[in-house]
C-alpha cells in the first residue's frame, strides 16, 4: 500500500470524526439559535414599537369602510360610545376605538379568537379634549401609551401647561419616556423629559395611565365573551 493510500485512508477517518462530531453538536446549536431568535422576538424596542404603532394608525385611518359586501376598507373593531352630563362641567362624551387581530393558531377553526391590537380613546370634560392611545403585544401586555393632556400643572410649573406623555414597554415593564409641554403661547411642544425611568414627577401620569390599559385589556376581553 503506498502512503498516498494511508494517508487518504488517515484523512477519510479524521472527517469522518469530524463529522459525527459535528452531528451530536448540530442539535444544541440550532437550540440555541432558535433559543436566541425567540428571545429576540419575544423583546420591544423603541424602533419595534414605533413601527407597529404607525402600522396601527394607518389600519385605523383607513379601515373606516361600513360596504357590508366589500371588505377591502371595511373596519374590523369595537366602538364604545359613552355620553354622561356630570355637574359642573355639562355634556361628557367618550369615543372609544378598539382594533384587533386574530389569534395565531394551526386550529382548523372558521372564527379565531381575537387579541386586542390597538386602542384609541378621544373624551372632554368641559370645553377641554383629552387624546389616549395604547399599543398591546400579543400575549395582553402594554407595549405602548400615549396620552395627550391639555390642561395640567406639575412640579415646577407655574401654570397650567399642555403635556404629551409617551411610554414604552417590552414584557410590561417600562423601557423608556418621553415627556413634552407646550406652555403659554408656545407653538409647539418642546422635550422636557426622555429617559428608561419613570421620575417621581409623572409618577401619576403614568399609574393612571397603566391602570387604564388594564382596565381596557379586561373590558375587551369582557366583550369577546359576549359578541364572539
């Protein structure tokens, strides 16, 4: 035999080693992998959720078609209307969007359960018009809160200022928010906070507004039990 053929031979046992190694490894690497990509799916950023809300708000301004024979603009939501005349301040009128998706399931079912998407909530008390958004993941957690106030006075203001409040989530904790002010006779809002903590400041901006996306959560799921 010459030593070409040994060494042929010596070259086809270490790839075969190589290989057999290779297979007993492959199975946790692609565990792994699968591991890391699930987590990195499972985590909001601000970019993600940026991008799902304008998503969002073009499905809200566009869907608004009633053509009962002609889905292509036809709206799928709820609609709550309520209408109170409250002492001292009169008519009090709330309007109350609640969009939705289908649930992801290889269940061979004609009617899927619904998750709630995404809400919009317009109301007055008085001649003063409040504005809030909210942005859920699949699983029911916030991911998302916007909020416009138009008469309000915090610490270090000697008026009554307009704010926007923004707040990010990813699992239901907060990641990151975005406060701004319009004052006087500003033109426009000006930043006056954006930071990953909530400060003591808007601590009950942000309590009350969290309070009312799980006050939300529950009333659609209350309603899919009834109208699905």
């Amino acid at each position: 035999m010459s030593i070409f053929a040994n060494n042929n031979n010596m070259s086809l046992i270490i790839i075969t080693n190589r290989i057999k190694h290779m297979k007993k490894r492959f199975p946790l690497l692609m565990l792994l992998t699968l591991l890391s990509l699930h987590i990195g799916w499972a985590q909001n950023t601000v970019e993600s959720i940026r991008q799902r809300y304008t998503e969002a708000k073009e499905y809200a301004h566009t869907h608004t078609g009633s053509d009962l024979y002609d889905g292509a603009d036809f709206g799928e939501y709820y609609h709550l209307e309520a209408r109170q005349w409250l002492p001292g301040t009169g008519g009090h009128i709330e309007n109350t969007y609640l969009y939705y998706d289908e649930v992801d399931s290889d269940d061979d079912v004609i009617y899927k359960p619904h998750w709630l998407k995404f809400v919009t909530k317009r109301f007055n008390y008085a001649a003063r018009e409040y504005y809030q958004e909210f942005l859920y993941d699949a699983d029911g957690k916030v991911a998302f809160i916007y909020a416009y106030d138009p008469m309000t006075q915090l610490e270090g203001d000697e008026n009554d200022s307009q704010y926007e409040f923004r707040f990010y989530f990813s699992k239901g904790q907060p990641i990151k928010a975005i406060v701004k002010r319009k004052r006087g006779d500003d033109k426009e809002f000006r930043l006056v906070y954006e930071d990953n903590a909530i400060q003591p400041v808007y601590q009950q901006q942000y309590n009350e507004l969290l309070t009312a996306a799980h006050t939300i959560r529950q009333l659609f799921t209350d309603i899919e039990k009834e109208a699905y």
